[in-house]
C-alpha cells in the first residue's frame, strides 16, 4: 500500500503508539532528524495522550502522532479516566483531519508480553478495526548483530500470538556514548541505517487515503474496548449517557466522572468554537 507520490499535498496522519519508554518519541526524532519530541528516561505517560509532530519524509507531508498505549501498571482507575477525554481528543483530531493511514506500533527487543497483545488488539482492532496498514518497529536492537536478525528470530512468537504485521523493521533510537577516541557516538552508523529503514518503512506502508469512522460511533466503539480492560461495564447507547454508565460502574470514583464529562464538555466547546471559525 505505497503512498502515491503527488496525488495529494495533505499531510497522512501516523499513529506511533507503544508501551512508555520504549523509545517513540526518540524515533519520531530520528525520523524527522530533528529533536522535536521530548525524550525521557522517567516519565509515566496516560494512555492516548498524544502529541502530534509534523514534517517531510522523502518529500512528503506527515503528521506522527506520539501516543502511548497501555502500561505494564497503567491500567488503574487513576489512569482510567484520563485516558478516556485523552482518547476523546486524539479521535476529534484525527476525524478533522483526514482520518488514520498508518499505525506503527514501538516495541523494545526483548520477550513477547501480555500488555504487547493487549496494545496491538486495542489500537489495531479497536481503535482501527483492522482496516488500516499496521507496522512493527523493534526499538534498542544495538546489541544485535544484525540488527534485522531479531525478527527472523522472533516473528513466530508474534504470528502465534495472532499479531500480524505489513511490515517491520529493527532499529536503534539512541546514540549511545561518544567515544573520545574515534570521535563519534556508539550508535552513529545505527542511527542512520535506522533512518533509512524508518522512513522506508512508513512511506512503503502508508494508506493513501485516510481511514475514520463519524467522531461519536468511532469514540464509542473503541471505549468500549478501552473500558473492558479496565472493568467489564458496558458502553452506554449514546455518549451523552457515559456520565450515568460511569457513575453506575465501580471503576470510577465521583471526582474521575466529573473530570471525564468536563473534558468532553470543554473538547465540545473548543471543536465548536473552531468549527465555527472555520
Ligand atoms: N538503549 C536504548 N535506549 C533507547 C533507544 N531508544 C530510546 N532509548 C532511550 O529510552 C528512553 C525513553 O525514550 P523515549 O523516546 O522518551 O520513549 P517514549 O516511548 O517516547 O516514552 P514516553 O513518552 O514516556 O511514552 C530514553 O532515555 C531514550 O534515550 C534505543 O534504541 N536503545
Ligand atoms: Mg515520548
């Protein structure tokens, strides 16, 4: 599913999603190559909160969309609802602005993991209902050698696990220690054997035209997935009612309905105002 060169000038839109830390934000630098999304070693992210980077990659408009997914630990009430207005804003944004083309899904070399499937199955299947250009990206491979070696030997963890992919790549997103002697970083040829890789990846893969559903449908259907991880309650006929269903639920305290319905108010009232600018 290549990008057609010249056909259109407006922006795909690329959500970059996996677990905190893994390095998503480090590539999407690497991709841009400028430090544009801030890197941490430390911080714990909310799932769907999202930051949006725009830039060319061969000649091409992009929009990434820095986005975590579910954590190891993340799947507390605490998290819960604000994971929920996050979710709200990110799928307005994206159905403002021509839909999804490609999901990039960041993972860390090393063993296959429950919050791994549980990630995929809630952005691949949930979140685009499978009908979108899915790639895996396996981050921190500078202690492989070749770096492309992992997959060969673990893609049938994944297949098994019925996770499947369009493509793939294994990369290195830090540079590691400069070295006094040679004068350059660890990891310099591996960074730029990633950037190629990288931007191959997404430019080979990416949809041409831009998958979504209508804001509310699509915001419902993947709370509900969203919200059998956290509880088995179910998704309220319109989201209108969420307020009453969260309440009724045990998930949730009073304090985190109320700061889930005030965001979805003010997100409300922000896409109005700006749709009334427009
Ligand atoms: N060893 C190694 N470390 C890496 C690699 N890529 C990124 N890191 C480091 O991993 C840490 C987390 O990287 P980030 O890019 O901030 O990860 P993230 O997924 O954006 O994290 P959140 O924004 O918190 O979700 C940073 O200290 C990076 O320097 C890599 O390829 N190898
Ligand atoms: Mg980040």
């Amino acid at each position: 599913m290549k990008c057609d060169t010249g056909v259109t000038s407006h922006p795909r839109n690329v959500i970059v999603f996996g677990e905190t830390g893994v390095g998503k934000s480090s590539l999407i630098n690497l991709i841009l190559n400028q430090d544009v999304a801030p890197t941490s070693s430390g911080a714990q992210g909310c799932t769907f909160q999202s930051d949006m980077y725009s830039g060319f990659v061969q000649g091409l408009p992009f929009n990434f969309y820095d986005t975590v997914g579910l954590g190891e630990h993340g799947t507390g009430t605490v998290q819960s609802s604000q994971a929920i207005a996050n979710l709200y804003q990110l799928v307005k944004r994206l159905a403002h602005s021509g839909g999804v083309h490609l999901l990039v899904f960041v993972i860390k070399c090393g063993r296959l993991t429950e919050t791994m499937e549980k990630n995929y199955a809630l952005f691949f299947k949930a979140f685009c209902e499978e009908k979108l250009p899915i790639v895996v990206v396996v981050n921190a491979c500078e202690n492989v050698d070749p770096m492309r070696s992992w997959w060969g030997e673990n893609e049938g963890a994944f297949t098994a696990a019925g996770m499947r992919f369009d493509g793939q790549a294994c990369v290195c997103g830090e540079r590691g220690r400069w070295n006094k002697r040679l004068q350059c970083w660890a990891n310099g040829d591996l960074m730029e054997e990633s950037r190629g890789l990288l931007r191959k990846l997404i430019v080979d893969h990416c949809a041409e035209v831009g998958w979504q559903k209508p804001v509310v449908s699509w915001f419902r259907s993947i709370l509900q997935a969203l919200l059998d991880f956290f509880s088995s309650v179910k998704i309220p006929r319109a989201y209108r009612a969420l307020s009453n269903r969260l309440r009724g639920s045990k998930s949730f305290t009073e304090h985190e309905v109320e700061k889930i319905i005030e965001t979805v108010q003010s997100s409300d009232k922000q896409t109005e105002q700006s749709d009334g600018k427009e």
